[in-house]
C-alpha cells in the first residue's frame, strides 16, 4: 500500500506517468490496488489528453509484462491463468468484534450509516 500512497502523490503533483508506473509496481505486488483503477481512470480522462492517457496506460502495461516476463517465458498458461484470476470467490468472515450482532442487523445497520452520509 506504500507504493499506492507513492503514486497517489506522484499524481497529485501532476506526474501521471510516474504515478501510474509505480501504481502498476503496486498492482504486481498487491492485487486490492486495482480496485483504485476505475476513479483513476475517470481521473485521468479529464486531465490528459486521449493520447497521454494512451501512453500512461502503455507505460504501466509495459511494466507488467517486464516484470512478469520471467514467469510469461517458463510457464505461460500457468502464468496468465492464475496471475490474473478475477474470477475466484472472496470469502467474507465478520469481525470478531461483531460476532455478536445477528448479520440482517448489522447489514442494515451499516446501510443505514451509508445512506445517512450520502446525504449530509
């Protein structure tokens, strides 16, 4: 997450190549940094022009295949099937701390927080 926090001031200053070179680093080390994507490419589409997004995004693609090209050039399928698998199923655990409120409460109860926030 350090390096997230790294490319999120890179880009604040302005540096969007250099942000989006060490948010793909982080990407390759943490998967939960592409869930930032989507805002960010938002982001980036009103501040760049289509050609500097193109070419941010190409820069961080291309540090995905170098650093991944070890692993493309010995096993491949191995490497692009389960490198990126977006399609495995994430198990939800509530907090320990919560055990003791049934979970209709406690999920109408964290709505209840979301919509309160969203209107104020």
């Amino acid at each position: 997450m350090t390096l997230l926090h790294a490319a999120m001031g890179s880009i604040l200053f302005g540096w969007w190549h250099l942000g989006l070179i060490i948010f793909s680093v982080a990407l390759s080390i943490k998967m939960n940094v592409l869930l930032y994507a989507p805002s960010l490419f938002i982001l980036m589409l009103k501040a760049m022009s289509i050609s500097g997004v193109i070419s941010a995004l190409a820069s961080a693609a291309l540090v995905q295949i170098v650093l991944g090209l070890p692993f493309l050039l010995s096993f491949p399928v191995e490497y692009i099937s389960r490198a990126f698998n977006l399609g495995r199923v994430f198990i939800h655990f509530w907090s320990v701390n919560f055990k003791f409120v049934p979970e209709p409460k406690c999920c109408l109860g964290s709505q209840t927080r979301c919509c309160i926030w969203t209107c104020c």
